[in-house]
C-alpha cells in the first residue's frame, strides 16, 4: 500500500490524457495501456506540485492496483465512551483521563500569550491612535499579513507546478516561451493566447495548473472590461 495513494495524479500517454485521480486508478489506467502493447511515453505528475509520480506497474493489474490503494483505518479497538466535552477514551474505567478540573469564576482564557514587542515611539504613538487600542490593531495587522501572505504563497506554487510541467511536456511547443513570461508575470490573457495551439490535453492541465498564479490578473481584467 502507498502512503500517498489518496494525493490525485494524472497520467499523460504523449501529449493525450490518460487518467485522472488516485493512483490506483491511474496506475490501472496505465498498466491498461502498456498491458495493450500500444507504444507510449507514459509521464505521471502529482496534481498538486507537478513533481513527477513513478508508478511500479509491475505484475498483474489487481497487484497493480493493490499496491496503490489507500491504507485502511486501523481496527477499532472496542467501544468508546465521549465525554460531555467532546474527549473521547476507551470503555475501560482505567484508560479514562482524571476528570478535568472545574473552572472558576471570572474572564475565560483566549489562548492569547503575552511577550515582549519593541517599537519605536512613533509606532506606539501611532498604534495608540487605532481603534481598540495597541494589542487589537497589532492583532489585526498580523491577521492581515498571514491572509495576504496566504494568497501570495498559492500564487507563487501554482507558478511553480505550472511551469514545472510545461517544462516537462510543452518545451518544444511553439508560444512556450512567451507563455512562461505572462506566468510569472501574471498576464492571463497572454497565456492564453500563447497556449492557445498547444495540444488539447497539455494545453488544459497548463491552465489548470496555473490558474491560482493568473487569477488577480483574470479578475481586474475581467472588472476593467466592464468598466
């Protein structure tokens, strides 16, 4: 059994699509084929990174297809008693955790730790200015920064998945070149039209690949069109 058997895949026969989804089912889609005596270049990419996925077709196909599937949950190991707070512990009276002491009156604990912050004075100042005072705006900020960090992170691995894989397999395609420049500029509309002649399947699993990196762009494209 493979400990990434649930990570989706797709399997490319040249520049035709073959299978998409768990690698069971993509390594039985291709031993099918090399089963077929069909010449290929069979190349298998992890959906998420592009990263290349080396499947063992050795064997029959239902040893194939066994040796790809998921883990199974370990047994369960006899009934479970669930607490009024949600823990759960076997029914057995000494695997039960000592009861949970009471809480006593007074403000609930947020989970906020306290350390130190250096700052300017100007940045004190100024932070004494916002609403809610120092602590809240800080909180804010942080908040700000992780979202904004996010997005610019899923942005930053669909460019990489993308061009890892156009690498691999649209190389040699005209527009490759130009298309890989509106990718890491952000320009959907140019790679779109770059990518437009590529072979159909390659051409769609690009797009997909790079739609996280080409999305802002899409949609102020998209808001200046209407304006």
């Amino acid at each position: 059994m493979d400990s990434n058997a649930d990570r989706p895949c797709t399997a490319f026969a040249g520049d035709r699509r073959i299978a998409t989804g768990p690698r069971a089912q993509v390594a039985a889609a291709a031993k099918q084929l090399l089963d077929s005596g069909e010449p290929i270049a069979l190349h298998v990419f992890d959906d998420s990174t592009s990263e290349p996925v080396e499947l063992d077709l050795r064997g029959s196909l239902q040893e194939v297809v066994a040796r790809y599937a998921p883990a199974e949950a370990s047994p369960s190991q006899g009934p479970t008693t669930v607490s009024p707070d949600g823990e759960q512990w076997l029914d057995d009276p000494l695997a039960r955790p000592d009861p949970k002491p009471r809480r006593r009156p007074g403000r609930p604990r947020l989970g906020v730790v306290s350390k130190e912050v250096t700052l300017l004075p100007k940045h004190w100042a100024w932070l004494g200015t916002q609403p809610g005072g120092a602590s809240a705006t800080i909180r804010r900020l942080v908040h700000r920064a992780r979202t904004e960090g996010a997005r610019d992170d899923r942005a930053r691995q669909s460019q990489d998945a993308a061009y890892r894989f156009m690498y691999a397999m649209v190389g040699n395609q005209p527009g490759f070149e130009e298309a890989t420049r509106a990718l890491f500029k952000g320009d959907a509309e140019c790679f779109d039209t770059e990518s437009e002649n590529w072979p159909a399947d390659l051409r769609d699993y690009s797009r997909r690949l790079a739609a996280e990196a080409l999305k802002d762009h899409a949609s102020d494209h998209a808001a200046k069109a209407t304006q």
